[in-house]
C-alpha cells in the first residue's frame, strides 16, 4: 500500500512538472489584448507594450515562472509604476488554443515563436566602429538594453534595474530573409516621426552573438553586438 501510494504521487509529481513545462512553452511567441497591448514571451522574460497609432502608451517586463495555475512575474522596467521594479506578483493564467487569459484579460495569439529566426532575448553587447569592437558590457550591469523577439514580433528596451529607470523603448514587426534582418517600427518612445520606417540589416549568430549590420534609422552606419540572455 505505501509502494502504490509512492508511486501514485510520483506519478502525480511528474504529470504536473510536463503540464507546467507544456504551459510555459505554450505561452512562448506574441499576444495581443482587444485594446491593441502587445506582450512578447521568449525564454524566461517577457515585455508588455501599449501604443495608440503613433502614440506610445507604456511599456513593462521582466522575467516570469509558471506556478500551477499561476504566472508570478518579476518586473525590471514599468513606465507606469516604476516602484514596482524588484518588485514581483502572481497572477491567474489560462491557455486555451489560441487565446491566452491573464488575470482575467483576454488575449489572442499572434505566433507561437516563429518563422522568425531571432526568437528570444537579447542583451546589447558590444558595438563595432571601424573594424574594432569596443569595450563589451557585461549582462551583469544593471543597466541593460535588451530586445525581446517573437516569431514576428520585437520589442527593445533601455533600463536600470537598480536605479528603476527608464530610457526608451521601440518596437514593431520583423522578419529573417536570406540573412537579412527587416523590421517596421510601430511604436518609438523617443521620436514618433519613425513610426512606420522599415529598416534592414545584415543578421548572423555566432554562437550565443547576434551581429546586426546595417545603417540605423538617421543612415548612419551600426554594427551592434547582441548576446543571448540566459
């Protein structure tokens, strides 16, 4: 009896880690609520972002774990509360083919994490001027710029998870063709004028390093160095 009991717990044990585990993958991609608020899942972090037409609303994100039927998110940037950097929460969460519920608020699915190539979250690094690249940042500084891309989707952010604040943010749609890497701005919290550029550039990965080269937004040349954020 106590050899069955062990079992049938191990059992239960094990069927709640693959249900957790299929729910966190589930979650991975780009959601949009019925008011038009974006939010990005990919790896362990996700960013939340709001825009009117060229207008910027907010933005906020951080990390987040699956808890039964709970998501606990931890946040590192908040546009509308930033005393709430450091700060964590739990909310109610339900999956239901493509519709996502999140504390009661209703989302539906954009991409599962593809077809784009770039899926995932990106620390910037280094930067390449003249052939020579600069000194890297280290992913301990607890000032980051960091993007966050769906399947379609991606979001940069500039922050200080120390001194909670808040530096820009932009973002958009993309794609990887043929090495080349496109996005088109929808929102820009530092000059709306942009929204709406479509800008390409040269992507590769090398090992855990995206090098994104090309010409930014004003023609002048960028070569950046994005690594991968565990």
């Amino acid at each position: 009896m106590i050899i069955l009991k062990i079992i049938s717990f191990s059992l239960l044990f094990f069927s709640e880690m693959s249900e957790l585990k299929i729910l966190q993958t589930e979650l991975h991609g780009a959601w949009q609520s019925e008011d038009g608020v974006i939010v990005i899942f990919a790896g362990n972090y996700f960013s939340m972002a709001g825009f009117k037409e060229k207008e910027f609303l907010f933005t906020s994100g951080g990390s987040w774990k699956i808890n039964a039927n709970s998501i606990e998110m931890f946040t590192e940037f908040d546009t509308r509360n930033p005393e709430s950097v450091g700060m964590s929460q739990s909310l109610g969460i339900k999956i239901n083919d493509a519709k996502l519920d999140i504390n009661g608020i209703s989302y539906t699915r954009i991409d599962d994490g593809t077809p784009g190539k770039l899926h995932g979250i990106w620390l910037f690094s280094n930067r390449v001027v003249d052939g020579k690249p600069g000194t890297p940042r280290s992913s301990d500084d607890p000032r980051k710029t960091m993007k966050i891309l769906s399947g379609t989707r991606f979001q940069w952010i500039a922050f200080n998870i120390r001194t909670k604040e808040f530096f820009g943010t932009g973002g958009g749609t993309y794609t990887t063709i043929d090495g080349k890497y496109t996005e088109k701005i929808d929102f820009f919290s530092r000059d709306s004028s942009r929204v709406g550029a479509a800008l390409e550039f040269d992507f590769r990965i090398d090992g855990a390093d995206w090098h994104h080269q090309g010409l930014n937004s004003r023609g002048e040349p960028l070569y950046e160095i994005w690594t991968s954020r565990k």
